[in-house]
C-alpha cells in the first residue's frame, strides 16, 4: 500500500515538472524608447539701442515720451532718452549748454535721433510788455521795440543753435529734427487787437527757423499750421490742442506734435 501510494506521489510529481518544463514564458512588455529631440533654444535677436536727445522747453515736454514711443513701435529698438528739454529756458541759454556743457555734447555725439525746438522765453517776456505794459513802454515810435530786439536775438540763436548741433551730430548720420512753434496767448492778443502784430512776428522766427535747418538737411515738423490752423489764426484750444493757459500741450496737442515728427520719417538710418 505505502509503496502504491510512493508511486502515486512520485507520478504527479512528474507530471507536474513535466507541465512546468512544456509551457512557455511569456516575456513581459519592455517600453520602447522614442527618441526625442529637445529643441536648442536660439539666441534671441539682439536688440537695437538708439539715444535720443530731446532739446527745447515745457512746450514739448508730452511730445518727447510720446515720440520716443513712436520710434520703439516703428522700427523695433529700444530707446534710451536724454531729456535735455528745459522749462522756462531761454534760447541763449540753450546755445550756451550747446557750447560748454560736456555731458550734452556728448550725448549729442552719440546720438541716433536728435529733436529741437528753440526756446521762446526770449520772446516772452517783451510779449507782457508790449502786450500788457504801459503806453509806450516796449520803446520806439510804434512800441514795438522790445518786439524786435527779442525776435532777432531769437533768430540769431537760432542760427547758432542749428550749426552747433550739427556740428556735433550730422544729419546725414542721425535721425536730426526740427519743429518751428505755435503762437501763445491767441484769444487774449485777438481781444487785446494785438495779435496781427505779434503774429507777424511769430511767422517770420518760424519762416526763419525753418529756412536755417532746411539748409542744413534738416526736415521741420510743422507744428504752427497744426495748431493754429490753414490761415494761421484759429486758437489751439478750440481745437483741444492747448489746455487753458494758452502756452502748454493739450494731452491730444503733445500727441500731435508726436505725429508730425512720425510723419517725417527715420531717414538716413531708417527708411
């Protein structure tokens, strides 16, 4: 019996080897590798940095951010803005910086965009007199003396100003631009029957102005006819252009001034 119940043990023993021995492993799944390819990251195009010097007075002080704008948007660089402009500034002071103030001489050397105004605190002053002063007081047969000695001081700088810029930045190398300048206190000289006086005046600085840097290759912005209309008479704050103490930029006036000079383009370094 024992040796029955051996045999018995022995048997499913075998079978049970035998059955381990015939099947077949399935080999378990290995992952596939994919190769990948990690992009190189490119070197970002190196931006362009452009110095702009800006030169002129509180007349233009909102046209300078908005025209620095401008030239980002434009041509793709960056701006580095040297802010020159003065408030109050007088034009013979303005030729005096030009002359002996190393710091802007040099920026103006560097400089790819250049804008200038002439300063009108020349102008002012004599403005009062012969506008609000006694009889007689601006000096001479018509009072209009003041008058004149202060629009030829202001054309005279205007000459200096122009070739000193130009002879520290050419514009055949830089984005070199000018704006002439619209009148102040319109409605009150209108009121007052000054103001064909003044006006006349006015235009001829400008005329001046712009006749100087045109032959020095500089194109003008033409802010005068923009603000004070075609026939030159209409007051910039009827247009939105001026706030209320007829002298200062409206937000829309400086935005203006902005455009004209847009509208000249970026010769000779863009076109």
């Amino acid at each position: 019996m024992r040796r029955k119940h051996l045999s018995q043990m022995i048997g499913i023993t075998l079978v049970a080897l035998l059955m381990v021995a015939c099947s077949t492993t399935q080999p378990s799944p290995t992952a596939t590798l994919v190769p990948t390819t990690t992009p190189v990251p490119t070197p970002t195009e190196e931006i362009a940095e452009w110095d702009y010097v800006a030169l002129g007075e509180s007349m233009n002080f909102g046209m300078i951010s908005r025209y620095a704008e401008m030239l980002e948007q434009d041509l793709g660089v960056r701006v580095e803005l040297h802010d020159w402009a003065r408030a109050n500034d007088h034009s013979s002071s303005l030729l005096e910086r030009l002359r002996t103030n190393e710091q802007l001489r040099q920026d103006l050397r560097e400089a790819e965009v250049v804008t200038f105004q002439i300063p009108i605190r020349v102008i002012v002053e004599p403005f009062k007199t012969f506008e609000f002063g006694d009889p007689g007081e601006c000096g001479g047969d018509d009072n209009q003396d003041c008058l004149r000695d202060a629009f030829e001081t202001y054309m005279a700088d205007t000459d200096e100003i122009i070739a000193e810029i130009v002879s520290l930045r050419s514009p055949s190398d830089a984005v070199i631009r000018a704006q002439d300048v619209y009148q102040i206190k319109v409605r009150e000289t209108q009121e007052t029957g000054s103001f064909e006086i003044i006006n006349g005046y006015w235009r001829d600085a400008n005329a001046h102005m712009i006749e100087i840097a045109t032959r020095y290759g500089i194109p003008v912005a033409r802010v005068y006819g923009a603000f004070m209309g075609e026939n030159g008479v209409e007051d910039p704050r009827d247009q939105g252009l001026m706030v209320s103490d007829g002298l200062h930029p409206s937000p829309e006036g400086a935005t203006l001034m902005a455009k004209l000079f847009q509208e000249l383009g970026y010769e000779p370094l863009a076109p």
